[in-house]
C-alpha cells in the first residue's frame, strides 16, 4: 500500500448531517464547520495527505466529550481526537468525515501530588505548561519529544523524545487514564497507586491506541525531581559507526545519561545553517548528564574516556544552563532545519527503532540506501535506546520521487523488523505506518482488532488507523 494510498472508510452521509446539527444547536459557536478551521485540524505535518473532519467541536469539559461521542455513536459518525496537531503518521485525518474533538479547552492541571511524585491533568494540558506550572515545585515531567504537544496527545500515541534513555516513554510514566469510550461512557483505568495486580492493565491499552479505543480527557503522570546539577555537551566522531559504538559502550557500563542523540553528518550541516551552530561537519553525539555536581562531572569524564577509544572528540561540556540551552533548542529544529535544505518541498518524518546492538549496523545501511536512492534524508536519533529519525524532504509533484521515497521507507521499515526492531519508536502507526503492523507481530494484531471490534463495535472511534483492515 503507498502511502497516499490511505485505507478507505465508508462515509455515512445521513448520519453526519444529523449530527451536524444536532452538535451547532448544543454547542453553538464552539461547533465550526468552515473548511479553513476542519483544515487545521486534519493531518498537515508531513506528506500524508490531509483528509477533512466534517465538523470541529471545541468541548470544554469531560463532560462535554461524553455528549459529542453519544451523540455520534447514536448516529454512527466517526470521532477523531484532536490534541495540538504534532502526530506525523496521520493520527488526526478524518477518512470517513466525522467530528474532530479539539481538547485544548480540557487544559486544567487538577492536582499536584509534590509528596507523592505524581499529578492528575486534564488531556489538552502541553509538556510545557505543565512544567512551567511544576517549576516552584521542584519536580518535573521529563517526557520531551521536541515538540509542545498535549499531554493526552503524547499519551495516545505513546511517545517518547530526548530523556528517554534515562526516564522511559509515556507508557512507562503515566499512573491512570480517564477516558470516554464509544458507548459515550467514562471510565477510569487504574489508581494512583505505583504498582497494582488488579485485573487487566487497561492503562497500557488506552496509551498507544491512538483514540482507537477511547479518547483520554485526564491523565495521572509520575513527576520527577529537577536534578541537582545537568552538565552536557557535543562529541564529534570520524563516522557514525564509531559514534553508535560509543553509545553501545556508554549504556553497556551503566552510566545514567539523561540524553544521547546521534546527528548525522547532513543533519550537522542542517543545523549549522539553521540554527549557527558552527559545528564541523561529521556526525555528532549531543550529551546529557543528570545528577548531583559531582555524579555529572565523573559522568563527562568517563563519557571522554569512552569517546577517545573510538576516534571521537574533543568532547566539550559545560553546565552552564543558557550554553546547554542553545544546543538543545538547536536539536529540537531538526526537523524545520532539515526543511531548510531543500525549500519549497515536503517532508515525510519516518522513525524506527532496533536492539541497540543493531544500531550502527541498522543507521549505516540506510544512509547507503539514501544515496543510492539518490534522495536528501538527514539523520537524527535518540540512540541511547536504539530509536532514530529519517527526514525524507521531496517534491511531491514529481511521481519519482515520491516512487522513490515511499520506497524507502518500507525498505526501512522492513530493515528494522529484520533486526528485531520495530516500524516505529514513538510515532506509532496510524497511517502511514499501518502496512507494517502485521510484518512487525503477525497474527498479535488479529487480537488487537478483536479488541477494537469489542470496545467500539460500530468503529467510529479514530477509524482508518492502526489497522489496514478493521474487522466488522
């Protein structure tokens, strides 16, 4: 299946027009239908194409998310949860119409548990708002994946980011979900509690499910206390092998880095231009310790032992805030500094993740299938736990590039499951990454569309993604 090529759902035409208006008499102004608003609220990051939701509710409340999926479900129309628009494999079309739901409106931060290294926050609450809201508190969400995404967002589609080497993903960090299911029912998936043999772990379901199963309106998250002291850097390598090896020898001695990030040598040049960075071009690690003044300073040391067996260096860090600052907002453009290499074209952010023991085998296998696909793809990874980013910039009006890249990345696709990795790291499936599910866990995901079939019989719950094929 090409990716433009987006699994079809039956639109039902009757049903939506009733809701349409059922939705404008209950919700009046905070229910839009002009194209430009259902526009920015379809898929508008990468090369997917956009398909239109029919309608937009910008609910309030817990409450209000209840009424809009009753009254969808009673008519049979699609729902489509809506968080800040980051997701780059189409989590957000609407195949078959339907209502998106925008959560920025659920954007309370309910309670902060300081003792208990927890809080409970409403689904459109962004990373940032609530770590500005934490900074008093001396305690942080560490879940960081560049962009200011919903937390509820970030949840559904399990993501990950920078820290995850040392903090974990979403799956790992989030206590208890609220969520509405496609009855129009409310439920709550598990306690504050850390540990819990009470019944399924349905928690683990709904995070990940991509607003398959339910949309998620709050959130109970474990915090973490702000490091006493952070000292980073940058490292250069001779080549991206001896930069993977010395990731593989970091981890494999216990050092407890917070971030280690592979960019490529087109990525360095991205960034350079982007963001002024200066830096040679060759590929780079970009550091992170995390601890107490004297944990970091052994940490970076050790780090440039390490870093002088294989090649790499000078090693140069630094704990001084505003200097770390700079090189991880640089990190964080990747994505519109890749852009900048080739203007006027589209980009298409593909992620995969292997065995950290493939990982230098896994990255130098694609690089060769770039060049030899003759295609403009920088290189960015969180390589601390195997995962990295291809950002395939194109012209779309041109079917042989765009023949081209769809090819590569299912070859990339299938090179990570070969490796016994996965399709994807943190961007999930929805779309675009849907044909791959199955080559990944074979007949795992039969059990998965019995899931879905069970909890939202009438699929109207984020249909068209996941699955190539949905049950019925």
């Amino acid at each position: 299946m090409a990716l433009a090529e987006l699994q079809a759902v039956a639109r039902n035409d009757a049903g939506i027009l009733m809701v349409l208006g059922i939705l404008k008499q209950r919700l009046g102004e905070r229910f839009q239908t002009g194209e430009a608003i259902r526009a920015q609220h379809a898929h508008t990051t990468t090369y997917i194409p956009a398909q239109l939701p029919d309608g937009v509710a910008f609910v309030q409340s817990a409450a209000e998310v209840q009424d809009v999926v009753r009254i969808c479900a009673a008519h049979r129309v699609p729902v489509i949860p809506f968080g800040t628009g980051t997701s780059l494999e189409g989590q957000v079309n609407a195949p078959g119409g339907g209502i998106s739901i925008d959560l920025t409106g659920l954007n309370r931060i309910i309670s902060v548990n300081a003792e208990d290294l927890d809080c409970t926050v409403e689904a459109g609450v962004t990373r940032e708002d609530l770590n500005t809201y934490l900074r008093d508190t001396g305690l942080f969400f560490p879940i960081d994946p560049g962009a200011n995404a919903s937390l509820g967002g970030m949840a559904s589609t399990r993501a990950s980011g920078t820290n995850a080497v040392r903090y974990g993903t979403m799956r790992d960090n989030v206590l208890s979900v609220t969520a509405v299911t496609a009855d129009g029912n409310s439920i709550t998936t598990a306690t504050r509690a850390r540990k819990s043999s009470a019944g399924y772990d349905l928690t683990r379901l709904m995070v990940g499910a991509e607003g398959t199963l339910g949309i998620i309106t709050s959130l109970t998250l474990k915090l973490y206390g702000i490091p006493q002291a952070i000292s980073g850097g940058v490292c250069p390598f001779p080549s991206v092998d001896a930069a993977c090896q010395a990731v593989i020898a970091t981890i494999q001695m216990g050092i407890p880095v917070a971030r280690i990030e592979l960019v490529n040598t087109l990525s360095v040049r991205s960034l350079n231009n982007y963001s002024k960075l200066g830096l040679p071009e060759t590929p780079h690690l970009f550091v992170e310790f995390h601890g107490s003044d004297v944990g970091v300073k052994e940490q970076a040391e050790t780090f440039g032992e390490i870093v002088a067996e294989f090649g790499g260096g000078p090693f140069q860090w630094t704990s001084v805030a505003e200097e770390r600052a700079r090189l991880w907002k640089a990190r964080h453009d990747a994505f519109w500094a890749g852009m900048s290499l080739r203007p006027g074209c589209k980009a298409l952010s593909t992620d995969v993740c292997v065995p950290i023991s493939r990982l230098a085998e896994c990255i130098h296998e694609t690089e060769e299938d770039i060049a030899a696909s003759g295609l403009v793809a920088p290189i960015v990874g969180h390589v601390g736990d195997g995962n990295f980013h291809v950002l395939v910039l194109m012209n779309p009006d041109d079917p042989r590039e765009v023949e081209a890249t769809e090819a590569f990345v299912a070859r990339l696709n299938m090179r990570a499951i070969g490796m016994e990795g996965t399709c994807t790291g943190e961007h999930g499936i929805g779309q675009g990454k849907a044909e791959f599910l199955p080559r990944e866990l074979g007949d795992a995901v039969d059990v998965m569309r019995a899931i879905k079939q069970g909890l939202d019989p009438h699929n109207i719950m984020n249909p068209g993604k996941i699955f190539s094929r949905v049950a019925t």
